[in-house]
C-alpha cells in the first residue's frame, strides 16, 4: 500500500515539473483510479560551505520573529543580509531559497523580495514560489533546511548552503566580480553574426531553477534572470563572474544550435576577460508519430505534439529548465506527424509525444502522453524516432487470465447485493471499463478474459503497454488492484505468475464508513521504547487519527496544526480524547527522527507498521494521505477524509457533546 502511495505521488510530481504544467490536489494520491467495455465475464545537493563565504558570525544572535511551525500561518524567519566587499550593507541585490532535501537533488527556488534592505523569507512566499509539496521539506528547527543564493549587480554570487531559518541573522558578504566578453563563432570558425541567441553563464553552483506554483506543483519559467548574459553586439556577449573559479556556459542559437551545455569555458580566456566559443556542429532529428492501424471515421485526437527535451549533463543537470523548451515543439491536427529538428546540439534528448483529446471526447483537452525515447545525438547525426499510438479498443488489452475475487465487508462477512465495477487505465484514453454489475451473495466474483505476463518482460517495452493492473470498485471506493503478474525487486521487469499459471486469487475488504464500528487494528509506538497500541485500549474516548508520511507534502501542515491542537488543549482533553498520528513510512526510526525534528510529539505518534492485510492503513482503506478518520466514544466513525475539510476542534468537541 505505501509503496502504491509513493509511485504516484513521484510520477506525478516528476510528470507535472518535466513535461507539462499542471495541478493536484491537497493529497498525495495512490495510483489514480484507472478504468476499463472488456470482454471480461463474470461467473493496481550541494555540500555545506562549499564556497568560501564571507558569512558574518552571527549564529548566536537570536531574532524575535524566530517563532515558526509547520502551519499554514505567514510566520516569519530570521533575515538575511547581503554585504559588500567593504562591509557596507547593499540596498540592491536578490536573495533565492531552496530547500534541501535527501535524494531530491536540484530543487526550484523561491525568490524572496527585500523589506528594508535585508531579505526575511516567510512560508507563505515560499509555499506560494514551490508549491505545497516542496515547501513542505522547508521544517523550522532543521538545521540543512534551506540552500541560500545571493546576488548583487557586479559581485560574485554566492551560496550558503545548511541555514536554518530560525538560527538567528545570516550576512553574505559578496566578493567583486570580473566584467567577461563571450564571443560566438559558428563551427566553422565565422563570428556569429546573427541576434536571438540565449546564453547563461557563470559559476554552475550558482545556477537555479526559479519557479511559480500551478496549485500545488512547480513549473521553471524560462524568464530573465541574474546568469543570463547581455547581448553587446550581434554574437557578442557579457556578463559578470569570478575568474578563479569554474565557469560554465549554455548557449541557445536557434537556427545554429540549440540546447549547448559547456562545463567549463577556458580559464586563461576567462581570466583575461575575452572568451572565443566555437559553436559544435549541429545533430539533426526526424521525428514521426503515426497510428498503428490506419485511422477511419472520427479522428481520435485534437492535435500530435512532440516535444524534444535535453537530458541533464555534467554540472549543469538543469540545463533543460534554463532554455526556452516550448521552442522544441511541433505540432499537427492531422492524424500523422512528421517534423525534422535540424538545430540541436550533441548530446542527450527525451523526445517526448503527446496528443490531446477532442472536447467532450474524455475530458476536456485532456493531454495524454503516446511515447518517450532517449536520443543521443552526436554531431551531423540524422536519426530517425517513431512513435506509434493506437485507437481507442478494449480489445487490445484481452488475455486468457482469469481472477476470482472474493469481497467481504469490514466486519468479514460477504459484501453482498453492492455495486462493482472493474477497470483499467488507457494510457491515452483514460478509464475504460472491463466489467460491472452486482455482488451475489457469496461476494465472489469471477473475471476472464484478462491480460498478463507469459514471459518476461520489461515495463519499458512496447509489450508492456498491453498490460495493465485492473482497479476493482465497490460501492464507489477502490478495494484492490488485480495484478496477473509479478514485479522484480526493483519494479522494473513484469515476471509471470508461475509454471503456466493463468488464474489468480484475490479477497479484498471493502473500508469502513462512517457509522461503522472502527476495526480494531493494532499500531506501532514510534518511541525507542517501541511497544503496540491496540485502538480498543482507546474504547470510551474520542479518537482523531491521521494517516500520513515524513515524505508527502501535503501531510506536513496538517500534522503540525494537529500537533498544536494537542498541546493546547493537553490539560482539558486528558482522559477524553486522543489525537493519533499513524504514519506509512517504511520504518519508524524515520518517522521518529522526523517528529523530533519538528518536535511534533504533544500528538501520540505511531506507526502502522509493514504492509500486509492488517496494517491499519490497509484496513481503514487508506488510499491517499493525508486522510482521517473520527471515532466517537461508543468505537464507531463519526466522519473520515482530508484534515482540511473540518474544523477538527469543533468536531471533536461535537463528538464529545454525544452520549
């Protein structure tokens, strides 16, 4: 279940950052409810201190507007100063936050605007800048919470990287800068001679990827920032560096090349002052996207689009979010589209397809992606890529498995007379549905006709796309995921079931509702001490639990408001109400370290413990966090869904008011 969780919240996130704008919810979701007519029958960065900073000593100082949690309130953090090289405080510069986040690598960072001279990040601004999921990573008593990039007109920028934002002042002290000349050759050795080109340049540490929120999730703007440099004169170029460090560049000439990433100019030419780059020869690519069987009648899609994408290189992983991509794209109504990109430098591409429905077809101009490829391109290379889509078809998707699923109720007894559907997800077409009906008494269903897995086969290939994990829902909620198949250990190979196995047995229970009796599951203390909770030790009281993860976004907020909530009210609810955290993490020693660090332990800390039929997050039916659940004192659900639909204070006060 947590490993389902986890999957869709990074393949939304990377989705959303790489490829398109978009938006989320509030949740972390699981894997999205795909739906499936089948002929079924009935019978799932950088190091601290690396630059040498001038930074003043000032860790001791405290700041009276330090007092910042993890709620959703604009608190402010301690202020940051920029100096220059003689000391004086700047009245002109831009300070940058990012957060800093174990396995994240690069983040996008905020922008945050100065207030009388000195820089004082609020969470609002960088919730607002990030979006709530990497905000989220940005804990007020952390001590490696934020990387810091300052910057000023004619110095060296510089970065601090593991400043905590309640830790007290930080002054940056910045250095001068030396004023280079790029100058642009074609691969010929001609000056450039043309104006439009795009170049970046300076000390590749202190690149960044700005960004603004699309409800929840971030999206690099290609706009105009501190490393891009001024155009002199047709092919020439200037801007601000250190000439004894490392100087990077990145130069977009459409028509001469596209996507250029160079790690390191020349350093006796920077030193000098005068830089000559020699343009490489330019890769070619023919790019085509067809249907697999011709099209007749309706045609399935609004527009082809490709998009052609540089994969990160070297030292400047970014380089894809500091170009312009949307000029890498073409496009066609037609039902075929062939286009040829004759600009682009050697190097790594993701050439990806997409197509975009009709209005009214499946969901208003949804986007759905056909295909994505890996390229490298070497210069004067000319390869072609094709990519195919197929039509709209259950049939594509029949097999000779079979399932029999056994549905019970909460309480185990067989879930019968309740509405079903099953269902699978279309990569382009969306939900289509297999089969449904009505549960007999028994509660047993049986499904044919299903796709599986004879032989090995890797989720990357073609293969792949015919087989997909049905969605099995009851009474309106997703009870389980019917895979006739096996992952490997590192989900990246579909294996079969066994020697010629074809038919598969599941039971799922359908969660609780509210007004059912809470099911008595068993927690595990996230205390050193360790030990269990069984939720029937808590009978006669109200109970409030919530279902989260140090790694979700979303549950960062709530957790601290419930934290707060606990401790005000400490004293009153003693012996009355228990408010209960339960987390799906892998291990609590994770969780542990996370509630200290926040010190989030007013709240009865648990953890639901490894995956398996009872782990309380599976009973309770848990398919996205955070999710919560009301128990009132007589054990039964008084309300469950996402913390920030109730009042959570005034419910529990409701729930004590019952007799």
């Amino acid at each position: 279940m947590k490993q389902i969780v986890w999957e869709a919240c990074v393949a939304g996130l990377v989705a959303v950052m790489c490829v398109l704008a978009g938006s989320a919810d509030a949740y972390t979701t699981t894997e999205p409810a795909s739906t499936g007519r089948h002929l079924a029958e009935v019978s799932e960065t950088t190091s601290a201190g690396r630059e040498t900073n001038e930074v003043a000593d000032e860790t001791t100082a405290t700041d009276p507007e330090q007092k910042s949690t993890e709620s959703t309130a604009p608190a402010q953090w301690s202020a940051i100063r920029l100096l220059g090289p003689d000391g004086q405080r700047l009245t002109t510069g831009s300070v940058w936050v990012s957060p800093e986040a174990d396995g994240w690598g690069a983040l996008p960072a905020a922008q945050i605007p100065m207030d009388q001279g000195e820089f004082r990040p609020k969470r609002h601004q960088i919730t607002k800048a990030l979006g709530s999921f990497l905000a989220g990573m940005v804990r007020s008593d952390e001590k490696d919470s934020l990387r810091v990039l300052a910057v000023a007109p004619g110095l060296v920028p510089s970065v601090v990287t593991g400043w905590a934002v309640t830790s007290g002042p930080l002054e940056v002290k910045l250095r001068p800068a030396k004023r280079i000349k790029l100058r642009l050759q074609t691969a010929d050795g001609k000056d450039l001679t043309t104006t439009g080109a795009t170049v970046f340049a300076g000390d590749p540490d202190h690149w960044i990827v700005p960004s603004v929120a699309g409800q929840g999730f971030v999206w690099p703007l290609p706009f105009r920032r501190f490393n891009e440099a001024t155009e002199e004169a047709p092919g020439v170029y200037a801007f601000d560096a250190d000439p004894e460090s490392t100087v990077a560049a990145y130069v977009d000439a459409p028509g001469h090349i596209r996507y250029w990433a160079v790690p390191a100019l020349p350093p006796d030419e920077v030193r000098r002052g005068e830089v000559v780059l020699r343009l490489p020869e330019p890769a070619r690519l023919k790019v085509r996207i067809e249907p697999e069987t011709p099209v007749t009648g309706r045609k399935p899609f609004q527009r082809l689009r490709v998009v052609v994408q540089p994969l990160g290189q070297d030292v400047l992983a970014w380089r894809g979010a500091v170009s312009r991509p949307e000029e890498a794209v073409t496009e066609t109504t037609g039902t075929t589209l062939q286009h040829e990109f004759t600009d682009l430098a050697p190097g790594a591409y993701a050439v990806t397809s997409f197509a975009q429905h009709p209005r009214g077809w499946f969901s208003a101009g949804k986007i759905s992606t056909v295909d994505s490829q890996r390229v490298d391109l070497a210069a004067g290379d000319n390869p072609p890529v094709t990519a195919q889509y197929w039509l709209k078809s259950v049939d594509r998707y029949r097999g000779d498995f079979a399932a029999t699923v056994k549905v019970l109720r909460a309480d185990g007894s067989p879930a019968a007379g309740a509405e079903y559907r099953l269902q699978l997800g279309d990569a382009l077409y969306g939900p289509l549905e297999v089969s449904r009906g009505v549960t007999p008494d028994s509660g047993e269903l049986r499904f044919e006709n299903l796709s599986g897995v004879t032989e090995t086969v890797f989720t990357t290939a073609p293969e792949a796309r015919r087989v997909k994990p049905y969605d099995l829902v009851v009474s309106g909620t997703e009870v389980g995921r019917l895979r006739m198949y096996k992952f490997d250990e590192e989900r990246r190979i579909l294996e079969p079931l066994g020697d010629g196995e074809r038919e598969k047995t599941f039971e799922f229970r359908l969660p609780p509702v509210v007004g059912d009796p809470a099911p008595d599951v068993e927690f595990a203390k996230v205390t050193e001490e360790g030990g269990t909770l069984r939720l029937s030790e808590l009978k006669g009281q109200v109970v409030f639990i919530d279902f989260w993860a140090t790694w979700c976004g979303p549950c960062q907020g709530p957790m601290a408001s419930l934290n707060d909530l606990a401790r005000e009210k400490a004293d009153e609810w003693a012996g009355k109400v228990t408010l209960l955290g339960a987390s799906i993490d892998d291990d609590r020693e994770t969780v542990l370290r996370h509630i200290r660090r926040n010190k989030w332990t007013d709240v009865k800390q648990y953890w639901c413990g490894e995956d398996g039929p009872e782990n309380p997050a599976t009973v309770y039916g848990v398919r996205g966090v955070p999710t919560c659940f009301l128990i009132g004192r007589d054990g039964r659900i008084l309300w469950s869904g996402h913390p920030a639909q109730i009042d959570k204070h005034k419910k529990i006060e409701e729930a004590l008011a019952q007799p």
